[in-house]
C-alpha cells in the first residue's frame, strides 16, 4: 500500500496489544481518523515524543490491506509555527472539551477542512490567551454552524414569522430553534432574551455589537443545552473547564 499524508491534531489516545497505541486525530483531509501507531507505548521516543495530546502533526500512514484494519501510522513531525498547548489548566480543560465535542459528533472518515481550521485557530487562541465566554461561545455555534445545526435567529421556526426587535422568544432545544410567542411547544424551550438572540445573531453574522459579559454567559449557556441535547449526554469535560474557567 502507498504512503498517504495529512495534517492531523491528537484528540485520543488508547492502548492496544502488548506495546502500541491507537490514536486518534482530527485531520484536515480526513475528518476523524484512527490509526495504529506500532511500538508508540514501549518508548516515548518513538514518532520522536511527538504523539502529546492536542498536538497538530504532519502524517504519514498507510492503509491496511485488510479490510477492518486500522491505518498504521509511520510518521509524525510537529507542523512548523503551531502553537504549543501550555500546561494551563483552562487552556488544557478547554481543548479536551471541544475535543470532545469533535470526536462525538463526527464520524470516521467524514472529510470537513473547515472544522479542522476552526479547531486548529481555537487550540491557537487557547495557546496564546485566556479563554473567554465570548471564544468559547464562537466556537460552539460555529461548530454547529459547519454541522448544519444551527438554527435561524430571526424569525420562528414554527411559523415563519421574523421576530421583533424587543420580543422575548424560546429556545426548542429539540429541534435547536427559536420560537416565536403564539407557538408554543410542549418540549423543553427556555425563555430568551432579546440582547441574547441578538448577540447571536451578531455572532453568527460576525457584525460588531457590544455585548455585556453577562450576555455572552447566557449566549454560551444555551449553546450548552443545545450541545448536550445533539450528544444526548451532559458531558465531564465541559464540567470541570467550567470549574477552572468559571464559565
Ligand atoms: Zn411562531
């Protein structure tokens, strides 16, 4: 089998056999993408220590002939300039987090070079500054942008009626959207505030608007909800980064 190449970021890591791993990367040409990495748990120096968590890395693999069989992984360099992930603790809680996200709500081999971008530009700004309810909250919706769940902030999705400037709308979290005041649901819909769909229109539409912090805490809580309903579970990681980054 010919030697492939990609760019990848290290979400996962499991042990395998008497001495490898299965790793598991966010590509950029692959989507998710688990390999075999023989010999990697034996010696650190193998792969040159590169296989450390949230690690962007150039890859050669190769496919196996079999059918079922992981991909093996032959090499792994650092991709030049990417941003070393500092030991902090929010910035490390943060990465695991939309880690997470990533490797639950995609599947294997489902290509999307934007998310790859999105995640690598996150992992950048983690690297470089503290996170923010803000960054945190651009993240989610664009990730439910790029996924194809996201829902309109203008007008009902029930019945196509666009909202108001100062109406007070709800939140189906079912169906991820927004409905209008005549329509009510008989599911799950917490109340949402005007300054909050708006700083998610603004967010979505990426147009200036000063927004209060206190709203970009709503804003992110309810990314949150809509999250853990797509995952169908609340998850631990988003727990402790709200422990270590109070939001
Ligand atoms: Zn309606």
């Amino acid at each position: 089998m010919q030697e492939e190449r990609c760019e990848g970021i290290l979400l996962q890591t499991r042990e395998t056999g008497e001495s490898d791993l299965i790793v598991t990367f966010w590509t950029d040409r692959f989507g998710r993408f688990a390999m075999r990495a023989p010999k990697a748990r034996k010696s650190q120096k193998r792969f040159g220590g590169q296989l450390q968590s949230f690690a962007r890395l150039q890859l050669a693999f190769q496919r196996a002939r079999e059918q079922g069989r992981l991909p093996q992984l032959l090499r792994a360099e650092a991709v030049e300039g990417s941003a070393i992930l500092p030991e902090a603790l929010v910035a490390f809680a943060a990465a695991s987090f939309t880690g997470e996200l990533l490797l639950r709500m995609t599947d294997e081999e489902d290509a999307n070079p934007n998310i790859y971008e999105l995640y690598a530009r996150f992992l950048t700004f983690c690297a470089e500054q503290p996170l923010t309810p803000k960054a945190l909250a651009r993240f989610e919706l664009r990730l439910l942008e790029l996924l194809g769940l996201l829902p309109s902030w203008t007008r009902c999705m029930e019945c196509g009626t666009p909202f108001a400037p100062e109406e007070s709308t709800r939140f189906d979290l079912l169906q991820g959207g927004l409905i209008c005041g005549q329509c009510r649901s008989s599911r799950e819909a917490p109340l949402i505030l005007p300054a909050t769909r708006s700083g998610l229109y603004a967010l979505q539409t990426k147009t200036a608007l000063p927004v209060e912090t206190e709203t970009w805490r709503d804003i992110l809580n309810l990314l949150d909800r809509r999250l853990c309903h797509v995952l169908g579970y609340e998850t631990r990681s988003r727990a402790f980064l709200a422990e270590v980054a109070g939001f």
